[in-house]
C-alpha cells in the first residue's frame, strides 16, 4: 500500500511537518485496512476472530468457557445457526459433518427400535456436548437418543507395539486419539 509521502512532490517531503501529517495519516489508514479485514473476516462464522466471536456469543446467549478454543466456540456458534427444521437424517449428517467433519462420527439411525445412535471421533471430544445438545434439540422425541465417544478399540489398538502402548496410561489408550490412529 502507498504511503502518504508518496503522493507529495519531492519539495516537500524534506519537511518534518509533512513527515509529520504522513505518519498520522499513514497510521489511520493501516488502522483502517485492518478493520475492513477484521469486519470481512467476521462476516463469516468459521473465520470469527475472538472480538467476533464473543459478539455472536452474546447475541445468542453462548457461554464461553475457559477452556475453549476459538474452534471451539465457532463450532457452537455453528451449531445454533444449524438448529433448523425440517430434520431427516440427510440434515442431521449435514449437520454432523459441518460440526464434526466428514468421517468425523458414526450415525445409525435404527427406526424398527425408535433409536439414534451418534459415536464421535475422539479428535473432536471437546465438541462433544455441543453434539449432544444439538441432537437432542433436533432428534425426535419419540427416538432413544444415545451419543457416546468412538474410543479406541482393541482392532485400533493391535496396530501398535506392545513397547509403543506402555507410554500410554490405559485412560489415555481408551480416550486419546493416538499418534498415527485411524480411528475415524
């Protein structure tokens, strides 16, 4: 971008006052091309910075934690604007996908038995009751909802060594997404 002192001819530049009024001006205009990116960037849920997050938390009466990350907290942005009728299955993996990533969860939707069953991908436990709570808003209520973590298995788990298990404790194999785990 052009700076003020560009556009002065070349008498003038050798003038501190000009020098003077470029730098302000300089530095208003910089603020200015930061807060047209600021505001582009937050026209958008999933490029919410912290400032546009916590605005959209406040209008929908989000509350943050402390633990949460900005991914975090865009996703239960997401999740309320995702919070539409009507809810087929085509919707609700829509929704999923969106929030857990394709491959990210495991639906099965059983109607004989009236039940919905939703395992999620260990990487994304920390939009787990973010999951639950959207499901439970949107699955019928005549269906038996149950949402659980897809936890390691002993099938993941016999790809690896005895020797590159023991640096695990056994919460961290059963709850952790492994190094190198394929577990989607």
């Amino acid at each position: 971008m052009r700076k003020y002192k560009d556009y002065l001819p070349e008498e003038l530049k050798k003038y501190k006052e000009f020098i003077a009024i470029g730098d302000t001006v300089d530095k208003q205009f910089d603020k200015l091309e930061t807060d047209k990116r600021r505001v582009l960037l937050n026209g958008f849920i999933m490029t919410l910075d912290d400032y546009g997050c916590t605005r959209w938390e406040k209008m929908l009466h989000l509350v943050r934690r402390d633990s949460d990350s900005l991914e975090d907290r865009r996703k239960r942005i997401l999740i309320k604007f995702l919070n539409q009728l009507p809810y087929t299955e085509k919707r609700l993996r829509e929704m999923l996908d969106s929030i857990c990533g394709q491959g990210g969860y495991d639906l099965k939707v059983d109607i004989s038995i009236d039940c919905v069953h939703v395992k999620i991908d260990l990487g994304r436990k920390n939009q787990f009751q973010e999951v639950e709570k959207m499901l439970e808003d949107v699955v019928p209520l005549n269906l038996w909802l149950k949402v659980e973590l897809k936890y390691n298995t002993h099938r993941i788990l016999g790809q690896y060594t005895h020797r590159e298990l023991a640096q695990y404790t056994h919460r961290q194999l059963r709850e952790e997404k492994l190094h190198g785990n394929n577990n989607r």
